[in-house]
C-alpha cells in the first residue's frame, strides 16, 4: 500500500517541504470521486452476483475484453503511483497517487473477479483491443512494454524512475494524464458495446472518476509550469 500522511504533523512537514498548500476544494471533489467510486464498486459485487446466469458474457465479447484489458491497463497506473511515492514528498502528489492507486486496485480486483465468476480466462490469446470497435486502437501495435494506448513504454518508465523532485512530478502527471485519456475512451466503449449492465454502470463510473482526475492533474502541471504533454 502507498504510504499516505497519517496525522496532521505528517501533513504539515510535507506542505513545508513543497512550498506549496493543498487546494482543499480540489481535493475534497476527488475525494468525494473516490467515495463514489467504492460505492460503485461496493454496488456492483451485490448486483452482478444477482444478475441471471444468461448475462453472463462469452470469452471472446466486449465485457470479458474490457475486463482483461481494463486490468492490465489498471495495473500500470498503480505501478507508476509505487514509483512516484518514492521520488517525491510532495504532499498533493503523493496523496493523489494514493487516491489513484487504491481506486484502481479495487478496480481492477473487481474485474478479475468478474471473469472468474464467469469462468472466463484473464488472458486472451487475440491482440488486446481487439474487443473494441472503431478508434484507433485497434492499430496499435504493442511495443516496448506499451501494450495498450496510453500505457507508458519500457523506457518511459525507465526514465521516470531516473527523476526526482519536480521533475518526477511532472512526468508522473503527464504519463497519468495520457494513461487516463485512453482508459476514458476503454470505457466509454464499454458503455456503448458491453452487454452486462452493472460492469456497463462501473465503465460509466470510470469515465466520470478519470476526467475529474485529467482536470486536476492538469490544475496541478499547470501549477508546476507544464502541461499534458
């Protein structure tokens, strides 16, 4: 688990070290995501275990392609949120990373969970995205670790684990901000071609928790003199 302040000197060493003050508002709309994202999550265990035995999904359609690939691309982000956590003591940076990490390690358990419940492997033998229709990732041919849009290659992460301090700071957003990009449009896509209503409900979930988080990180490179790249 990414260690997280855990009383309010913690907090107060941390802001000094930055120069900086938490934007309160800011933070309280994603922790008020986050809320709502455990909710989802919480809701969906309940609902999809009530659904009727002829929902469940074949190995090859939408919904068991999103849960395998939704999960992998999960999994980098709480990687990268391990590695920033360690280069930075920047509080704002590190509590987001926690907010990031946690969200989608519940997630993605849950979808690992979905295919187990319907008996379905975790692992395709097909390219990943083939699942979705249209867009461009379908001509995305996996290289140097990238195996989906928006995942950060082999030697991006060799790179960022070389930094520290801002500049760590900053690669992390820009890699979370292209990361979040092309996990919205997964999503979206489930909403539109995934049969099974509660992981249909949980992509439209993800859709609105990861835009709330591409504006913040936005606030938050601005406030650090980048942008997206």
């Amino acid at each position: 688990m990414i260690d997280a302040p855990t009383n309010s000197s913690d907090t107060t060493d941390l802001g000094e070290s930055t120069g900086r003050r938490p934007d309160r508002a800011r933070w309280a709309l994603v922790a008020s995501a986050a809320v709502v994202a455990l909710g989802l999550i919480l809701w969906a265990v309940v609902s999809l275990g009530s659904e009727e035995s002829s929902r469940t999904p074949a190995a090859d359609s939408a919904d068991a392609g999103f849960a395998r690939d939704m999960a992998v691309h999960h999994q980098q982000a709480v990687e990268m949120a391990y590695i920033v956590r360690d280069q930075t003591g920047d509080e704002d940076i590190r509590r987001f990373a926690y907010d990031v990490a946690q969200t989608q390690a519940n997630q993605r358990g849950m979808l690992l969970g979905w295919l187990d419940l319907w008996g379905l492997p975790k692992s395709s033998p097909n390219r990943y995205m083939t699942w979705m229709k249209g867009g461009g990732h379908m001509g995305h041919e996996p290289k140097d670790g990238s195996l989906m849009p928006g995942m950060a290659t082999n030697t991006e992460l060799d790179k960022f684990r070389g930094l520290d301090g801002k500049q760590a700071e900053v690669f992390y957003l820009q890699l979370m901000y292209d990361h979040h990009m092309a996990g919205v449009d997964m999503a979206r896509a489930c909403t539109s071609q995934c049969e099974v209503d509660t992981e249909k409900q949980l992509a439209q979930g993800m859709v609105r928790g990861q835009q709330s988080e591409m504006e913040l990180m936005t606030g938050m490179l601005k406030e650090r003199g980048a942008t997206p790249r």
